[in-house]
C-alpha cells in the first residue's frame, strides 16, 4: 500500500502508467502456460469483455451451467454438457464461420469438473475458438495451481483462451483473461478495456510476492480435505472429486441442521432469487484441524438423526 496505493482510477491506457499492470500479466501468464495475460478489474469483466469482441468474429454457442460473463448473447440452448458436446461436434465439422465455445471448467454448484478430452479428436471444417472460465480452477487446480491453461489439448488450428476471477482461491479483486497474444492486443484496444479502470495494485503486488505464501496455503488445504474426506459419513449425500474443496449435497435441510450447532455452510438460491437452494460445504486453508473435527462430529449427528 505505502508503494502503490490501494486505487488506480486511470485506464491503462493512459500516458500515466505503474508498472505492476505489466509485471502482474507477465507473472499470470507464465504461471498459467500462456503467451500473454491482460488484467481487468473483475473475472465478469474479463468475460464480458472477450465475448463481446469474439461475438461480432463468429458463431458463440455457449454450455449450459457456463457462466452469464460467457454467454455473449447466446443463452445456452442445450440442457446437459453431453447435448452440448454432441452440438459442437456436428457443427465444428460443418464448413461455416468461425465457431467459438465457451464452457466453465469445473461446475462450482454441482461440483464437476468438465471433460474436454474430446476437443483434441474434432476434424474442424471452420475456425475453432475456445473459451473456458477457469475462475473456480484457477489457484487451485493444476500443476502448483495454475488450472486448466496447459492441459487442454485442441486439435490443430484451434485457439484457446481462458478467463478467470482471481477473486476466488487467491482472494484477488481482480480478474484475467489468458491466450494469445494477437487476440489479447485487440482486446487491449477495445472501448471496453480502456474505458475501465484497472485492479487495485496493491493487490497485484501481494499477488506476485505472496507465492510462497500461496504454497504453503494449498498445501494446508489439501491437508484438510484429506481429513475431511477419510473420516465422512458414508450416509451424507455429497458430490464431490479429489483434491477440490467443495463438497455439494442436494440435501438443503443440512444447512439448517449446522447452523443450529453454530456452523454456518453455503445454502441459496442460485443464479436467481427464484432458483434451488445450493448447499456446498467449502473448506478452505483458514479452516483448522478443530474446525474439521467439529464439522465432521456435527455431521455423523446429523446422519444418525436422520436415521432415526
């Protein structure tokens, strides 16, 4: 803070520039396995701005559970992920315009991660442009946390770029766009890019010189969900995949069942008001040996009250 402050009201555009914009998106990009990173204030604002300069370039068909920074202005047509695979395998072999995709990596609600092995077999007849939301992957997932970035594999021709919030597993108010670099400099000169203000730099510095701490963080959290894991309750109905930290159960009533022990888990209605509540337990690398011990107690009670 007492080297940059913590607000930058300018564009990076301007002729008054802080060079940790620049050391930032060069970090990002190296970590991810990109040719180029481009910072935003906001992982819906990365989003956002990407679909609206890759919607006037092709054909968007977005997949469903994708999110709405995603969609361009094409609502996801499809009900499950396997129609969607299915609709973007008829339509990358039929000659056309440029066809861009956009999917999330990981379904935070419903905790899944998506497949993409299927991409590398596609015979393309059009210009593919991938984009994927890592903003639940990124920090997290990955070789040392860096997501999806360098495991996807796109058959030849094919472009990649993946948008994150950065505000979820490294607690940055910020968000990224990754890819290449010709579609990151025309995104550079687009209204919507230097019309916005940028992220705080404060938080970028602590970003690029809290690696270690990052480190020792994962390796906490990876310490509590193998905890968590080894010692659930065979009974408790949780969707969940190795070494990701949210655990989802379709069983709501449980929400109310901690919070009556004073444990207060993730449950409400999602994306709207008027949808399902969504109950997830999160972990994180806060959480003590303690916390678990008391979540775990607390849910062998709640399945022997279901019992009985």
């Amino acid at each position: 803070m007492q080297q940059y402050g913590l607000h930058f009201g300018g564009s990076r555009l301007s002729n008054i520039q802080l060079n940790i914009f620049a050391e930032a998106e060069e970090f990002l990009a190296n970590y991810a396995g990109a040719e180029k990173a481009l910072l935003l204030s906001s992982g819906t604002l990365a989003g956002q701005l990407l679909m609206r300069v890759l919607s006037q370039y092709g054909e968007v068909l977005a997949a469903p559970g994708a999110h709405p920074a995603i969609w361009a202005n094409a609502v996801p047509e499809v009900n499950t992920w396997e129609s969607w695979v299915e609709k973007v395998q008829t339509i990358a072999q039929t000659p056309g315009p440029a066809l861009v995709i956009a999917a999330n990596s990981i379904d935070p609600l419903r905790v899944r991660r998506f497949d993409f092995a299927w991409l590398s077999a596609l015979s393309l007849q059009r210009e593919l442009i991938v984009v994927i939301d890592d903003s639940h992957g990124f920090g997290l997932t990955g070789a040392e946390g860096s997501g999806i970035y360098r495991s996807l594999t796109l058959p030849p021709g094919a472009q990649l770029l993946v948008i994150s919030s950065l505000g979820k597993a490294l607690g940055i108010p910020a968000g990224v766009i990754l890819g290449p670099k010709m579609w990151l400099e025309r995104l550079w000169v687009s209204p919507y890019f230097g019309g916005a203000s940028p992220p705080a730099p404060a938080y970028l510095l602590a970003l690029v010189q809290g690696q270690s701490f990052y480190a020792e963080s994962r390796q906490k959290l990876q310490a509590n969900i193998q905890q968590f894991v080894q010692n659930l309750p065979e009974l408790v109905d949780f969707h969940f995949f190795p070494e990701y930290p949210v655990f989802y159960t379709p069983n709501s009533g449980l929400a109310a069942f901690l919070s009556q022990r004073k444990i207060l888990i993730s449950s409400f209605p999602y994306p709207t008001p008027q949808d399902a509540l969504v109950t997830r337990i999160v972990l994180s690398s806060l959480h003590t040996d303690g916390d678990i011990s008391s979540l775990l107690e607390s849910l062998h009670y709640y399945c022997q009250s279901e019992k009985s």
